[in-house]
C-alpha cells in the first residue's frame, strides 16, 4: 500500500469528506478518537504490516504511522 492508498482508507474509516491533516496531532484532533486509531492499527495489521501495538500508540500524527511502516509516497 502506498501512503495515498493509505490516506484514502484513513479517510473512509474517519469519514472526512475533506482532505486530512497528515500533521495534525491526534491528542488535539477532533477527527480522531481511540476506536477510529483501533481501527487503523487493525488496517494495517490486516495489511500485513508487522506492527507493535506500544510503537503504534507513540504515533502522534498519521505521517508518525507512516515512518512507522514505512509506507512511501
């Protein structure tokens, strides 16, 4: 998956209609609460990706899950 692939399925699973802020702090978003990230741990699990919960849950933004899994333009 590439990270515009990547953004549109954040997108689905946000339900925004318009373009999200890949730097935008999760803590402070009103876009993003605990079952939507639940949710975008478990995208990428079923992606494929090996990914540590504990890592995961230090990602403050969508570009910090990115670098994360590597996933690039």
């Amino acid at each position: 998956m590439n990270k515009r692939e990547f953004l549109l399925k954040i997108k689905e699973i946000v339900g925004a209609e318009s373009d999200l802020d890949e730097n935008a702090n999760f803590s402070v978003s009103d876009d993003f609460d605990s079952l939507i990230l639940l949710n975008i741990f478990l995208l990428l699990k079923n992606s494929g990706y090996d990914i540590d919960v504990q890592c995961f849950t230090r990602c403050k933004t969508i570009n910090d899950i990115c670098k994360l899994v590597k996933i690039g333009e």
